[in-house]
C-alpha cells in the first residue's frame, strides 16, 4: 500500500473511552484531531469490561462535549442497595435513598466523591468543572463499555473529531519539531503532539521503548456477563460474598449494569481453568449462585489476572508523546479505578497538548507537568489496588481478622462496613491532576 502523509496538531491513538475522550477534550480547546484505531470501523469488542464511570468522570465528559456526561448517566444503572455477605450469612446492607440526579446519601457523596458502587479515588478533582449540570449527575453510573464508547463515538462524531480506522501503529518518531506515526499497512502521519491511548499492548509505548513496571498476582479472576432475566425481577444492588459457600469458599462479586449483571469469581492460583473459567464450567457453577435460568442467559465470559503496572514516563523524551489510559497504566478492576482514571489522563492530556499548541514556549513545562501528575495518581491508584489484594487474597492473619469482623459484625456494625469497604482499597486520591 502507498503510504499517505497527513499533518494536524494532534494525533490520538485509540480509539476506546481514553482516547475518544481525548480527543473530545481537544476538540473542546478548538484543535482539530485525527484518532488512529488498529481495529476495524465495524469492530465489536465483547463483553461489559470497564462497567463503572464515577460522577468525576461523567463531569469530565460533561465539559469535553455538554450533554454527555447526563446521556451515559441516563442510559446507565445507579442502584442504591449494597450488601456483603460471608459465608452465606449477611454482614453488612445499607439502601440509599433516592435524590434527584444522585444514586448515594448527599452526606457520602462529599465525603467519597461518586463512589456509592464502593469504587475509590482516581485523583480527579471535582472543582471549577460545571455549575448545575454537574450536580444534577449521579454518584455513579454503570452500563456494559461498549455502551459507553456508542456514546462517545457519537460525540465525536458531532464535534468533528476524524477518525483511520484499520491503522495499527507500527513505528513512532519524535523530535523537537513534532512525531511522525506509522503503520503497519505502510501509511504514515505527522503531528505536533500524539496522545497514547491505544490500551495494555500499546504500539507506540512499545515503540518508544518505555516499560511498564509492576507485578501480576497469583490466582485469576472469572468474568461473567449474564442478560436479565425477561421479567426483570433481579433485585437492582451490588452484593459481595466473601468465601461463597456455593463456590467452595471462593469469593464472588455481582454488579449490575444496565440489560444485565456481572459476575466475578475469584479463584485459587491451582484451580484448573476447565473447572472455572471456561463457558461450560460457569454453566455448571452459576445456578448455584444465581439460580438455574441463568445459565441460559451467559452473555460472556473472561479470564484474567491481577496485574499493578505503571509506565516508567508519561512522555517520551521530547516532550512531544503522552501516554494516558492502559498505555500508561494497570490497575485490578476493584474499585474501578482503570477507565475513570484513564479519562482523567485524557483530559489533563489534552490541556497539556492545548497549552503547548497555544503558546509552544509553554509546550515543554505542560507537558512535564502532565506526565509527573498522572503518574503520581497511577502510582496512588496502583498502591490502593494492591491493599485490596492484600484484603482479597489475605495471609492467615488477615483471614483471621476478616473471619472476626464477619462474628461481630451483627453486634458492631463498624466489623460489618469493614468487610464492605475493604476489597476495593482505601478510599481518597492524590490531591494533584484531575
């Protein structure tokens, strides 16, 4: 194939939540941007994967393109009931009230910005973003990704934003006068910036030899996607079981999304796969949980490993690449810390790039700036991450003082909302980035 040249301010690579809110951003700054996607236009990426988007994160949205935090919002699940159980017996349930606009008690959600679903920080900072439309968002929202990336897509395509489908980077350069981005198809683009956001294999982190540093835990995860039932009479809350007495003493999580629920079961580091983590296995150990029908309604179903990874820089050495998103980082799903913290990397990402292209003298120090505050919160989000490993696969100590809460929980409530809030880390952020 004849290689093309193209030339623009600002190159984005992926086109997924980070990358298209990216370019969004940009497109709010007044910059023209292309988004360079390695699957086709027509690609379907299976599967619910990032489910949650914070209140933090719909504001972002909301300022990049206005109506767009309230439309994923709207189409999203926000439930106001969670429960723990340990094994079988409940230890913890609170049920929020209702507010306009809200899924948590106003009083919670200033003390734990959107976090009623029992995520935690991913250093957003809520202030000077919107006025009254702001408010109006709820805590939390959750719907499968692919809902979430129609939505943006859509946005984009409103606000302008071009997109190259098909264009798998392959080789980047950068120098102090721009980057020059290549495929593997042999076409061949120019920019003043480029924003990373092509995901955990990116091309170009990969081409700008920056390492991901970090650890992949023992054990793995089952993900399973199950469509409501047609009645819909699946009570809408979030339950954790710690040591499931229907999984042999594994713990599992299920959380609702808006068309269906998803499952999450932790397992051992020696349990085979063909007895956990293949689609004939969950049809064999899902009605024990969640009742017969629902083997017949499994949507999807995913293996995976905890993995705390963090980019070694944000920015290549020319100060001219950004990296944002799994491009950048790692986290375990817990806490749902991976896409809201990534569209804060886009976002700061973007006004970055915006400064720099507004006075270019700035260019260096922005971009600077960008790369050590998000990587600060990355490595914040990656040390909560990993104090919810420690809670969910615990030395015997810690097994000890989860089985103690679980038998004073009923008399000392403080045991019970423990349990509740520990697997997915401790809560706050980095008071720095966005």
């Amino acid at each position: 194939m004849t290689a093309r040249q193209e030339s623009g301010p600002v190159l984005v690579v992926g086109a997924g939540p980070v990358g298209m809110t990216a370019a969004l951003a940009l497109r709010a700054a007044g910059l023209p941007v292309t988004v360079l996607e390695a699957g086709a236009r027509d690609r379907v990426r299976p599967g619910s994967r990032a489910l949650f988007v914070h209140r933090r994160s719909l504001r972002l949205l909301e300022r990049a393109r206005p109506g767009l935090g309230a439309r994923i919002a709207a189409y999203g699940t926000t439930w106001h009931t969670r429960r723990t159980l340990y094994r079988g017996r409940e230890v913890f349930a609170r049920t929020f009230p209702r507010a306009a606009g809200d899924g948590a008690r106003a009083d919670e959600g200033r003390a734990d910005e959107g976090r009623a679903d029992g995520g935690h920080g991913d250093g957003i900072s809520a202030d000077g973003v919107l006025g009254d439309a702001a408010a109006a968002l709820p805590a939390f929202t959750s719907l499968r990704q692919v809902d979430t990336e129609r939505f943006l897509f859509e946005a984009c395509t409103e606000a302008g934003v071009e997109f190259r489908f098909d264009a798998e980077v392959h080789g980047v350069r950068s120098d102090g006068d721009g980057v020059t981005v290549t495929a593997k198809d042999g076409g061949s683009w120019t920019a003043g910036h480029v924003i990373a956001a092509d995901g955990p294999r990116s091309g170009v982190r990969e081409a700008l030899d920056i390492p991901l540093e970090g650890t992949r835990s023992e054990g793995y995860h089952v993900v399973v996607d199950v469509a409501d039932p047609a009645g819909g009479d699946l009570p809408v809350e979030r339950v954790f079981h710690y040591e499931h007495p229907g999984t042999g003493g594994r713990t599992v999580l299920r959380v609702p999304f808006t068309g269906g629920f998803q499952i999450d079961l932790q397992c051992r580091a020696d349990d085979p796969p063909e007895s956990f983590g293949t689609e004939k296995a969950v049809r064999r150990w899902l009605p024990r949980l969640v009742g017969e029908d629902c083997a017949h309604r499994v949507l999807w179903v995913s293996r995976y490993h905890f993995l705390r990874k963090v980019a070694a820089s944000f920015a290549d050495p020319s100060g001219r690449v950004l990296l944002a998103g799994e491009a950048a980082h790692l986290f375990p799903p817990f806490g749902a810390r991976g896409m809201n913290s990534g569209i804060a990397d886009a976002v700061a990402a973007a006004e970055a790039v915006s400064a720099a292209c507004s006075e270019p003298s700035r260019g260096p120090a922005a971009v600077a700036g960008y790369a050590a505050a998000r990587r600060s919160a990355a490595l914040h989000n990656s040390e909560a991450a990993g104090a919810a490993l420690d809670h969910l696969r615990p030395r015997p100590l810690r097994r000890a003082a989860q089985r103690a809460a679980a038998t004073l929980a009923p008399v000392v409530p403080r045991c019970g909302e423990w349990l509740e809030r520990a697997p997915y880390g401790p809560r706050g952020g980095p008071a720095r980035g966005y």
